[in-house]
C-alpha cells in the first residue's frame, strides 16, 4: 500500500522551513518507510497524512519545495 503524506522539514544548510507531498510505502500498523536517500540532507519535523496546505507557520510563510503553482 502507499500513502500520500506531506513532510515538513529543514534543509541542511538553511533554517528555513520547506515541505513537500509525496507518496510512500505504508506497513500495515500505517507508518509510512521514508527512503534514506530521501531523508539525506534534512532534518524532518513532521508527516502529515495527506496533502497539507500549509499557509504560514510561526507567523512567516514557508516555501513549498519543489515549487508548484497552487493559485489554481
């Protein structure tokens, strides 16, 4: 099974708050395997299920990476 979760987290080299939707594999008691190779370089500070539009955080708007047009 896969799950789409939205994963918050900071760059290596900046403190800048960025997330991303993507789509992992999920066990049977619902965790959700986050490849190594994706986790390289950040430091992850949650995962949330599903898609999350996340609009400010902190009272500072935070930058979706990859960048997508959400003005649609």
């Amino acid at each position: 099974m896969v799950k789409e979760v939205t994963i918050i987290f900071y760059g290596k080299h900046s403190l800048e708050l960025k997330y991303t939707v993507e789509c992992f594999p999920q066990l049977k008691n619902g965790r959700v395997i986050i490849p190594e190779r994706y986790k390289q370089d950040k430091s992850i500070i949650a995962v949330c299920e599903g898609h999350v539009n996340i609009l400010n955080s902190f009272g500072e708007r935070i930058e979706f990476f990859p960048k997508v047009n959400h003005a649609t």
